[in-house]
C-alpha cells in the first residue's frame, strides 16, 4: 500500500496541478494513461471512445514491457530487401497490393529512415519512452485493480544458432547503447529453460528485468475503471471535430454531442490520422496491421514471452492460452484481416514447438500506429492546448503510460522529465 501512494505521490510532483476539463479522445493505453496522469493532477476528466475501453490496437498484442525494444523496423537497407521480403510468402511481410499506390507516399518517407544516422537517431529518442517502461506501468496500475495482470519476467530472444544471433547485431548494437546487454544460453540448456522448444533453436538471449501483461485488454479495461472510480466519465461516441475559436480547444464535437474543455489528448492510435486533419494537420501515418493467434489450454507452457526472431513473431504465456503475435501488414485501415498472416504465424509456431497441443485456437488483428519516421508523438499542437499522444508502432503497450505521463505533464505546464523535442507533433508541419 506504501508504495502505491508513493506512486501517486511521485505522479503529483512530477504533473503539477490542472484545471478544467481534459477531454481523451480514444481508451486505449495511451488514453487511459493519460487519463489516469490528468487525473492525479487534479483535471476532470472525460475519456472518449468509439468503442468499450481497450479493443483497439491495446486489446490484442504480445503484451510484453518491452524495455529494450529501441530499434525501429527501418534498419539500414531495409529499403532494398523490403521488396523481396514482401515477395516471399514465408517472410511475415504483406502488402495488400491493391492498396500500394496510396501507401506508396508514407511507404517512400518511412524508407527515407532505413539507414544507420536516422536508425540511430530513432534509437536514441526510443530509449527515453520505452526503457523504464515496467517501472512507469507499475506507477500508472499501482493502487488499481489493473496491477493484477502485471508481471515481472525476463523477454527473450531465440535464434537458430550463434550465428544467427551475430547476424542481428546491428539490433543488438543499438540495444546495448541503451544499456541493455543479453545473457546467452546456447545447446541443450535451451530446452531445459524453455522445455518443448524445437531442436532447430540453439540460442537465446536472455533479456532480464523485463515483464508483460497477462491480458492486456483486460488490463486497460481495468486501468479505465479506475478513471471512473476517480470521478472520470467514460462516454461512448465517435469523435468527430473539434471547435478550435480563438486558437484554443473549446470542445469536442461527437456523436453525442459536444463535450466542452479547456484541454484535449488525441489518443485515438493510427486513427489519429483522420483526427488531426480536422486539425489542419497532415501526420504521415499508416497501420502497420499485425496478427495473433491465441492457442486456448495449450500443452506448453513457455515461462516469459520469447520472440523468435527467424519468424519475427512472439510468443507470450497469456492467462487465456498461448499467444503468439507478429507480423507486418500494409493495407490501410478498411480492408479485412487477410487469410495469409495468420496461417504463416500458425506455420512457424508449428515449427518452433512441434509438440504443441491445444484444445481451439482464436484469431485477432489489430492496427498499429505507425508514423513515417516511428516516433510517437507527443506534445502540443501549436499553442491549441490540444495534445497529441500517439503513433507507438510496436511499442505502444511498453511506451504508453510514459506517454500519458509526459502529456499530462505538459497540460499541467510541469517539467516532464524529459526532452520532448524528438517527439514534438509539430516537426511534420515545419517541414511542409
Ligand atoms: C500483433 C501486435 C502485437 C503487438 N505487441 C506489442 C507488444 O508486445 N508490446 C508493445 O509495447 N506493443 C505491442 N504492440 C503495439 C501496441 O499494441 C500499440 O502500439 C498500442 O496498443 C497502441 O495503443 P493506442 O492507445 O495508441 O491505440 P489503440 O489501442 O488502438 O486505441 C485507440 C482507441 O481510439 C479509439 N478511436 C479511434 N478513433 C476514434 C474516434 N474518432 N472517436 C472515438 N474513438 C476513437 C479506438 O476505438 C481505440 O479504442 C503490438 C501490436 C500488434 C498489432
């Protein structure tokens, strides 16, 4: 108990006070996050989303505090081996080709970032986001009734062999700059750390102090109660316009009517988009679509989340099965999950744990929010007092509740703790 009002404690110092309604657009975890951090800031607050709390992008990924996850996909020549990538059916990458020649301007600015200053560069802003990410989620559950779905585990990564492993070393380049550094575990020991794991995997490295989140829907529902028990309301409504008289946000209009504040977060992940050019702005992003599959009463039981990175996708031992999440899809927002994806995760979870069994499987896809360069952002709109707090790609479980910690700090016109240059919304306007 101590250390829950600790945590509310900090979270008073570090966001100050803030007055008037803070409209949320979207309940997803950088919306509940925010909310939560508005909140202990002393703003009323009212948290706006289409649909029940935690069903967008937060509801179905692989659920792992992915501290060390700094690298952005754009590595260096990713532009040049993409194509080939995208050709080859058993490489988790699909482009719903119908859809190419409207992505192919935010596809032409992402690739634009394949290359080692600008991967660098994304690294390093990575890092302030995601690296305390299991301290910042137990300062955001703490003292909620979402703590429960928190964990405490290692995050590894398997490979076929050494060689394999040094092959990815720009990626762990990048990672050991943040400081993080992997124990190795080679041979036979695998197995005995991750029993029923094929023979074809003959290394891991080990990621310690990480963790992840038993069901991450759950969780965010759990965190959204508890806005409401903070005195918070939850309305469900379509988030249309905004009313911006006199430069500054006076209200949210929705499909319930407007709801008027002094402060607005546009939480609303990669549908974001359409939102901020109702505010005028033109935010190069795109769904990155992604997959799970969740193996109900599986016969293995994996002891912390494993990325396995020859299929690139990660296996987490949620609390409703086996879950095992990944793959990249470009098509945009309205076309249907496609067939292939999923049959590939089931292929290579297949391959990775011959033995498994299992009484049903479920499928899910979801949309991630992808910005060109893959930073999220976060920071005022001009001087609107509207705030941006999306575009988290693959990381948006693990950067959230800082995210939402950042934004309520700077509502509340308190130091966050960090520089937010990186992220500032406005760098894609300056550069039209
Ligand atoms: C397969 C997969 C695996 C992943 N694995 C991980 C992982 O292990 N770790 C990790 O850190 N991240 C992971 N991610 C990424 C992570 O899930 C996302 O980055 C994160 O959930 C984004 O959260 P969000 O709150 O920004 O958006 P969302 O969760 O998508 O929430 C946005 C909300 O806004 C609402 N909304 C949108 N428009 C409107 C409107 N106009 N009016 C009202 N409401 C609106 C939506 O209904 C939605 O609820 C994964 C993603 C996928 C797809």
């Amino acid at each position: 108990m101590d250390g829950m009002n600790s945590a509310n404690a900090r979270g008073r110092a570090l966001t100050g006070n803030i007055s008037g309604t803070v409209v949320v657009v979207g309940a997803g975890i950088a919306g509940v996050s925010a909310a939560i951090w508005l909140q202990r800031a002393g703003a009323d607050v009212v948290l706006i989303d289409r649909k029940p709390p935690g069903e967008g992008a937060s509801f179905g990924n692989a659920g792992v505090l992915a501290a060390c996850s700094v690298a952005p996909v754009t590595g260096p020549g990713l532009a040049v081996r993409a194509p080939f990538l995208a050709l080859d059916p058993d490489f988790p990458l699909f482009v719903v080709w119908r859809k190419l020649p409207a992505i192919a301007p935010w596809l032409f600015r992402y690739m634009l970032n394949a290359n080692e200053g600008d991967t660098r560069r994304i690294a390093g802003a990575l890092t302030g986001i995601v690296s305390d990410t299991v301290q910042q989620h137990r300062d955001l559950a703490g003292n909620t009734g979402a703590q429960r779905w928190l964990e405490d585990s290692s995050y590894v990564f398997a490979y076929g062999s050494r060689r394999d492993f040094e092959n990815d070393r720009h990626v762990w380049s990048l990672r050991h700059v943040a400081g993080f550094v992997p124990e190795e575990i080679e041979g036979e020991a695998v197995r005995e750390l991750v029993p029923g794991m094929a023979p074809e995997i003959g290394f891991l490295a080990v990621m310690h102090d990480h963790g992840y989140v038993r069901n991450p829907g759950e969780y965010v529902k759990d965190l959204a109660k508890s806005v409401q028990g903070a005195g918070g309301r939850i309305v469900r409504a379509d988030v249309m316009d905004f009313d911006l008289s006199g430069g500054r946000i006076r209200s949210v209009g929705t499909s319930e009517g407007r709801f008027d504040c002094t402060t607005a977060i546009i939480a609303a992940g990669v549908w974001s988009g359409p939102l901020m050019r109702k505010l005028g702005l033109q935010i190069p992003i795109q769904s990155e679509r992604g997959y799970h599959i969740l193996y109900r009463n599986p016969s293995i039981r994996i002891p912390f989340p494993i990325m396995v990175s020859a299929g690139k996708f990660v296996a987490t031992p949620m609390d409703d099965g086996l879950r095992c999440a990944g793959v990249i899809e470009f098509g945009g927002l309205q076309e249907p999950p496609s067939a292939a994806p999923p049959t590939l995760i089931r292929k290579l979870v297949a391959k990775t744990f011959p033995d498994l069994t299992f009484d049903e499987v479920e499928e899910w896809s979801g949309h991630r929010p992808a910005p060109s360069d893959s930073l999220p952002l976060i920071g005022e709109i001009g001087k609107t007092r509207v705030f941006a707090a999306f575009g988290h790609h693959h990381i948006g479980l693990t950067g959230g509740p800082k995210t939402g910690r950042i934004v309520a700090a700077l509502a509340a016109g308190t130091d966050p703790g960090i520089n937010t240059a990186p992220y500032a919304p406005n760098r894609f306007r300056q550069r039209r």
